[in-house]
C-alpha cells in the first residue's frame, strides 16, 4: 500500500516531487527545528490518482484521519471541539512554485457549534466572528465555487450600513450577522448548506485544492513557465496560527536578499493584525520589514536569525511567508526564491566569494534564458524631451514601451493585432494573468517587491514597476493622473523601466545593455559588479563546455561581432544572402541565359562578387573554421511573384517589354507546388553545374588570395539538402575538379573539406553511406524538423501550433526545442553511423535550435562537437554548453 500521506516530521525538502515545493520544505523547517505549525502533506500520487480516477485512492481517508489524530494530539486541540476547536489550513503546493495559481483555505474546522468556544478560548469575539465569515467566503468561493463577488457585495453593504471605512471598524455583532448573510448566500448559490461538519469541511477543501490544478489560470500559468500539466499538487494541512489577533500579532513575506539586485539586506514587507492572504493579494499597505524590529524587537531577531540560518541551510536565496501570534513568531512557507536574471548571476557569484558554493554549482544557479534577458537593450534617457512622470519600486528589470492599457483583455486583444502595450493596474491579481502575458511590461500604483504583480513578472522575465503611489488610477475611465497635471489615457504610449523603477511619458530610446557592452569588448569586466559576475561564470562555462560554438553569419561584421561574442568559427554562411539587393539581376540574368555562353557570363559576373564576399568573411574569422554552405533556396525566390507578375504583363498589354515576357515564362517554368520539396539545395548544384563551379571557385579563390597575403583561411564547403551518397559523390567530384583547377591557377593548395548538410531524414538513415563521402556533417535541425513532422514551418505556426501546444501535442514547438524523441532520435542515428564509418568525423548543427538552451543540452549528449547560431546567442550557447559540461 503506498504512502499517501506525511506528517511534516517525516517529509524533507527533496520530496518535492511528492510533497511540493511547500510540503517539502515545511518538513525541511521542521526538521531543522524552526518553528512551523505541526502539519501534514497529502501527496501528489494522491492528487494524480483523484484527477485521473475522479475519487481518492482507497485508504486516503483512514490515512488522513491518522494523521490528524496525531495532530489533534500534539495540539491539544480536536478538530470541532466546541470548548477549544484546532483550525486547520488546506494548502495547495506543486513541485514547481506557481505563486497564486492554486487555491488554500484558511480556518477550515470552525462551526456554528465552535465558534463561541474559539471566542472564549482566545477571549475575543470579534476575531470568531471574523474568522468563521472568512471562512464561510473562501470556502465558498474556492470549494463551493459561487462567485466571490456576492461575497463582497455582501461585505460592502455591511460596511455601508455601520458607516465603516474598513472591515476592522465592523464588530462581532455585525459579524455574526454577516455570517449569517454569508451562509444564506452559499444556500442561494450553492443550493446546499455550508457544510457544519468540520471535516467534511476538510475533505471537500482537499478536493477542491486537488482540482485547483486544472483551472484555467494554473493551466495558463503551466503553459508560460513551460510546467509539465501532470505533475498535480500536493495538499498540505497545516494548524492556523492568527496574524490577526490585536497589534502583537502580524503577518508577512520577506527575501534573505534582495530579489531584484541579489544585495544582502532586510527585504520583506509586514502588515500589522492581519492574516497572510491580507499580504499577497495587496489589499492593505505593508510596512517595510525593518520597521518590525521597532513594533516587536525579539520576534524581529529571532526571524533574521532564523533568515540566516535558510541561506546557510539552503545555500540560496530563500523567500519565506511568516506569522506572529500574539508575540510568538511562526514560519508558514519557504523556497528558494525566484530572482531576476541579475540577481541570479550576482548571488551565484557572491555565494562563491563566500564560500558557499563552488563554481561549478554557480554554474547551475544560472541559465541561458537569463543571460539573454541581461542582454536585452536599456533606456537612454541622456536625450532631450524624456519626461519622468514618477519613480517607484523596481520590480522586475527591463526596458518595455508600449500603449497603457487598464484591463486585461484590452492588453490581450490589441496585442493580437501586433500592438505593444503596458498594462497599468493598480494591483494585480492572478485574474490580470492573461494581459501580464500579452503586454510588454506590467506598471501597478499599489503593493511592493512582494505583491502578485511583482512575483509573477519576475517570474516571467517580464519589466514591471509597481507600488507607483503617486500615479492615480482609475480602470473605469481608462486612465491614469501623475504628479504636474500628466493625465495618462488609454493609447497613450508610456515607458517603464524595471531597473530603476521610472515611468516615462511617450517613447524613450534603447541603447545595448552593459552586458552586451562588455561582450562587445567596449566595457572592462570591472565595469560593474553584474558584468563582473557575468565574467566570472563565462570564464568558467567556457572551461568546463565540451562543445564548441560557433555563429551562423553572411558578412563580415556579423563575423566579427561573432568573433568579439566568443565563436570560434562560423558553422554556417548562407550565401544565397549574397545574392540580393542589386546582384538580384545578375541572378535573374542566369535563369533567363537562354544559351551556354550567356549563362557562363552571368555566372562569371557573379564569381568576383562572391569571391569578395568569402574572403571578408574568411579574413574576420582568420585561422578558424568558416562553413559555407552553397546556395539552397529554390531558384524562384530570386524572381518576381508570379501573381504580380502576371498582373503587371497582363495591364502593360501590348507594352509588356520583352524583358517581362520573358522573366514571367521563367517563373512558370520554376513554379513549384511545394518550393520546399522542390528544385532546390544539391538539386540546384547538381542541375545547373555552372553555380557549384561559380561557388566552389569563389570560396578557393578567396582562400588562395589570403593564403598569399600571410593569412590561414579555413574555408568549408557544405553541401545542402543531400538525401543520398551519390549526390555528395556528384557534387565531391565537381568540386575537387575546380579546386584542382584554382590550386593550379594560384600555386596555392588550401585544404578545404567538403562536407554535407544532415536535414533530410533519408539523410540521417543513410548517414553510414553518406559518410564515405562527406567529411564533416551538420545538421541542419530546421529542415529535419520539417520534414520529419511534415510540416512547413512558414505556414503552421500560425496555423494550429496553439490548439496543439493547449491539447498537450507538444509541450513547446519542435522549431524553438528539438524534438528528443523523433528528429533528435535522427540526429543520434546519423551520428553514430556517419562515424562509424568515418572515425572522429566532425558533427556540428547550424539550425536555429543551435543557439536553444535546452537543445544545447541534447547536442551535448548526443555527442556533437559544435553547435552553430546566430552572433546574439553566442554567450548564451557557451554558458548552457558550460553548464551541461559540469
Ligand atoms: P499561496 O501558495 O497562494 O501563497 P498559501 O498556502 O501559502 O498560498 O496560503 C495563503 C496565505 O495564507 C499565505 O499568506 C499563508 O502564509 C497563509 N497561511 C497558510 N496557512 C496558514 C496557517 N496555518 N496559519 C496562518 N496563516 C496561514
Ligand atoms: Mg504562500
Ligand atoms: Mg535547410
């Protein structure tokens, strides 16, 4: 029989996967002697089992029934006992943190039967009261599901009918009487009584937290942070402890550093007599957490005390939630906290100079996706005319302009028409998911570094500004007012800047980042202690990495960029990129040559131009490998569209000019149903022989011109499009002719190998033929990705890629992460049999998926030398290699 339940002195913080995050690190705390309310977890095996059966496995119930026996005992308290009831919690808590998304029920166990007895037992009415209408509304809400709002229309009215500013001037009688509203409005919209039994109460709570994994905003939530959908949550059942018994008493939320800069310091936020959903959702104005150390000095040194012992225990930041009841300090949740992309690589860094972690471990406190939100563009606010219409708490780092939008669906819908907007709430709530997601950058007038608005977006990796006090905001008109008269509309466009918090009227101009700067080689490491960091653990990602990368780059710049980025080669030269702009004519005057000679001078025109091309190329990346691939695209491409071509012919009547004529005969000749599938890639070289010859030529040229100079070119040349060994042997056999012919020519000898592209699935079955003749292979994962889904990547992204990711096809599209199980299996074949046939045969991959970090991971284990991106995400394929080479 497994075990469904555990009592939090039996969990540990590596259970995560069966008790969540929030089980398992309640257990952790417990064990290492903090103070938590006694408690236990209800795994996810349970959960997985109740959502796919749709009841609880058999036993659950006497398990549970055990183990709160246990905690009945060890509180001294019985669940509904009318002299002295035990209120319990029901916790949702995943694997994965997703702040919000899932429900808990607060103050489960309390009746009309055992309300006076709490009353007594604590000597305070109002707070029984208060306590049972609270839970009446959660319960209803979030088990019962009826809408929260006639619980606050309800509320609203009692204040109104006292003459009440806040719910705290109301006083047990009118408590009472709102209960009784409370429970008449679950009869009305429920149609069953609230259920008096407190542990029914408890079990339908449970099941309620279980289900809590489906809705639509955890479902949302899953799909953005990329959360597998069957993970399930645990349940945790914890004793309540009240924040909210008189100004002894308190709740709050703190980080052991800060989250946004990584800085150690005191950074929380606490709300005096309240309890702890009073915090998250923003409802009331926190105080800074050093300003406890004033209200309650032992409970405020017990906590850093407490904080200390976290890093120490935890080795990272944590954030924690706590409660103080009547002077005496609880812990109720801690996780290694989320951080921004700065802070990430800040504290890895600091943990290593304190000696906390090695740098190997640094290594894995950081990723990838980080790295290139460091890389994105900041404001330059140096020009004139930027107007700062306030300044509040940076919440989460970035640069975002866009339209004010008020609402959530208004950020969704003009974002769908191509639109970037910022959605300006003054709070957030986990109902603003859908338009966080849409807008560039989230901007809120209430709540701190702690609020909803600032854990999700920072989560995301989303700019946000919020607790902007002096902006007023009103959702109903669709604007908000600023200091100096500024009234913002809806439409107007702002800009807010999540490092340090300003908001700026209209649109303010970006500049690279210091990151970018630093890997530009324009800012020293020392320059500031981010880019420092970022040094550091570049430094030793590059030690460690196994995997070479190199750039994809068409010119000279981009190959310098790549070069200053930290490839050490170029995995991928497109040259059909060298044939647009004004050579288009040549190209056309090619595919028109309607005679031998004509067609050899069209292509002798273009030779010196692409000769001129490669040794810029060959010359910025001197002495390291450059990969040029020859021309891929279907001939058509460089040709008019025959719709508008047909239309300017047909107009033009009698006039057409000769010229036109004959371009549009040409591109019905070339038209093709699927260009994809067509005459393209090695087809092309092997048809119109002339382009290999041009091509081939160029490439030796250019590396013969080098070579004379006092230079070492390293040119390649890469087949495309191969689905057989004898095309590699066709196109091997023309190309050394001409590269015989060139050596002869120059009296130079420059070894270029001759390898091919892997991106037909043929290809990759028959790599162990095709490595005979191939001596380098790269896969190219774009097309292996097409053609092995059999889907054209231009058209169905659009198309159903959506509905596919929402019905749970694929968790993230094939073109953005390799597919492991079907092209990567392509990729592993090819590998193995290409060298088996040709030991130590190079392997390298050029597609996009070169510069993923997950793909990263694969190429890693599936043993490829290089991978192959664009110059941008350079860094961040070294620092995934490094990190998958530890
Ligand atoms: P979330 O995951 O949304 O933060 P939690 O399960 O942490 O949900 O609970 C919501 C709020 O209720 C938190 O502020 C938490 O600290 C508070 N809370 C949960 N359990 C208890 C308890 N046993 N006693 C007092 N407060 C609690
Ligand atoms: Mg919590
Ligand atoms: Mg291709």
């Amino acid at each position: 029989m497994p075990k469904f339940v555990y009592d939090f002195t039996e969990g540990n913080k590596d259970l995560k996967d069966l008790l969540g995050g929030k089980g398992a690190n309640l257990a952790e705390m417990t064990n290492i002697g903090l103070p938590v309310p006694p408690g236990f977890t209800i795994t996810t095996d349970a959960c997985r089992h109740y959502l796919a059966e749709g009841a609880v496995p058999d036993g659950l119930d006497d398990e549970v029934s055990r183990h709160l026996k246990a905690l009945e005992e060890t509180m001294g308290r019985k669940l509904g006992d009318p002299a002295d009831p035990l209120l319990v919690s029901v916790r949702s808590g995943a694997k994965f943190s997703m702040p919000g998304m899932m429900d808990t029920v607060l103050n489960v166990g309390l009746s009309d039967d055992c309300v006076d007895g709490l009353a007594a037992q604590l000597g305070n009415e109002r707070f029984a009261w208060d306590a049972y209408r609270r839970l009446i509304q959660m319960f209803g809400k979030t088990v019962l599901g009826i809408d929260g709002e006639h619980f606050e229309h309800a509320l609203d009215a009692a204040k109104q009918a006292k003459g009440a500013a806040s719910d705290t001037q109301l006083d047990a009688e009118d408590l009472k009487k709102l209960t009784a509203t409370f429970k008449d409005l679950v009869h009305k919209y429920a149609g069953r009584e609230f259920p008096q039994d407190p542990r029914e109460q408890m079990d339908l709570a449970v099941l309620a937290v279980f289900d809590s994994w489906n809705s639509d905003r955890a479902v949302l939530y899953r799909r953005q942070e990329r959360i597998p959908a069957d993970l399930g949550t645990a349940v945790s059942v914890v004793a309540m402890v009240f924040g909210n018994l008189g100004d002894d008493s308190g709740t709050g939320v703190a980080f052991t550093r800060d989250p946004g800069t990584g800085a150690q310091g005191v950074y929380g936020d606490y709300l005096q007599n309240a309890q702890g959903e009073d915090v998250v959702a923003g409802i009331r104005n926190t105080v800074p957490l050093q300003e406890l150390e004033a209200i309650d000095k032992t409970s405020y040194d017990q906590l850093m005390d407490i904080m200390r012992t976290l890093e120490n225990h935890y080795r990272d930041l944590c954030d924690i939630e706590f409660t103080i009841e009547r002077g005496k300090l609880w812990m109720l949740q801690t996780r290694v906290g989320k951080r921004t992309a700065g802070a990430a690589f800040r504290i890895a860094t600091q943990l290593v100079k304190q000696g906390m972690i090695d740098l190997d471990e640094a290594l894995t406190r950081v990723s990838g996706a980080e790295l290139s939100r460091l890389m994105f563009p900041r404001f330059d606010t140096s020009g004139e005319g930027i107007k700062r219409i306030t300044k509040a708490i940076s919440a989460s780092p970035g640069a975002a302009v866009g339209k004010a939008v008020f609402d959530s669906a208004t950020a969704v819908a003009w974002a769908a028409r191509g639109e970037q907007v910022i959605l300006v709430r003054r709070e957030t709530n986990p109902e603003d998911l859908n338009g966080m997601i849409a807008a560039e950058g989230v901007l809120t007038s209430r709540g701190g570094k702690t609020s909803h608005a600032a854990v999700v977006a920072r989560g995301m990796g989303k700019t946000c500004v919020c607790g902007a006090e002096e902006l007023e905001v009103d959702a109903k008109a669709k604007t908000f007012a600023a200091p100096h008269g500024v009234t913002v509309r809806e439409g107007d466009v702002i800009s807010i800047d999540g490092t340090s918090g300003a908001v700026y009227l209209g649109e303010v101009p970006v500049v690279a980042s210091n990151v970018v700067q630093y890997f530009e080689g324009e800012l020293a490491p020392d320059c500031d202690d981010l880019v420092a960091a970022v040094h550091t653990l570049m430094i030793h990602a590059d030690a460690r990495r196994r995997l070479g990368v190199h750039a994809n780059a068409d010119n000279g710049p981009d190959c310098a960029r790549a070069r200053r980025f930290g490839a050490t080669g170029v995995g991928l030269v497109r040259t059909e990129h060298m044939f647009l702009g004004e050579r288009r004519q040549l190209v056309e005057n090619l595919i028109l040559a309607e005679t031998d000679e004509a067609r050899q001078a069209a292509l002798d025109t273009l030779e010196p131009l692409q000769r001129g091309d490669f040794a810029e190329i060959l010359e910025a990346m001197d002495g390291l490998p450059v990969t040029v691939r020859l021309i891929d695209p279907p001939l058509h491409e460089f040709l008019p569209d025959l719709t508008d071509l047909s239309v300017k012919v047909a107009l033009a009547g009698d006039k057409a000019t000769e010229q036109d004529r004959k371009l549009l005969e040409a591109v019905h000749r070339l038209h093709e149903q699927n260009p994809m599938l067509g005459l393209r890639g090695v087809r092309l070289v092997l048809v119109i022989p002339g382009l290999l010859d041009m091509q081939v030529s160029a490439i030796a040229r250019a590396a013969a011109q080098l070579v004379k100079a006092g230079k070492t070119p390293k040119p390649e040349i890469m087949i495309p499009l191969t689905a057989t060994v004898q095309e590699m042997e066709i196109s091997r056999e023309r190309a050394e002719r001409v590269l015989r012919a060139v050596a002869e020519e120059t009296g130079v000898l420059v070894d270029i190998p001759i390898g091919t592209m892997i991106e037909v699935p043929r290809a990759a079955l028959t790599a162990g033929e095709i490595a005979r003749s191939a001596e380098f292979f790269s896969f190219g994962t774009n097309d292996l990705t097409q053609m092995t889904w059999a889907f054209s990547r231009d058209d169905v992204e659009g198309a159903f890629f959506a509905p596919y990711i929402d019905m749970g096809v694929f968790g993230v599209s094939p073109f953005e992460t390799i597919d492991i199980g079907g092209v990567g299996r392509l990729v592993k074949i090819a590998a193995a049999e290409g060298r088996a046939t040709r030991p130590g045969l190079k392997l390298g991959v050029c597609g996009e998926h070169g510069g993923d970090p997950a793909s990263v991971w694969f190429f890693h284990d599936a043993g490829l030398d290089y991978v192959s991106c664009s110059p941008f995400r350079v860094p961040i394929a070294r620092l995934e290699a490094g990190r998958a080479g530890v």
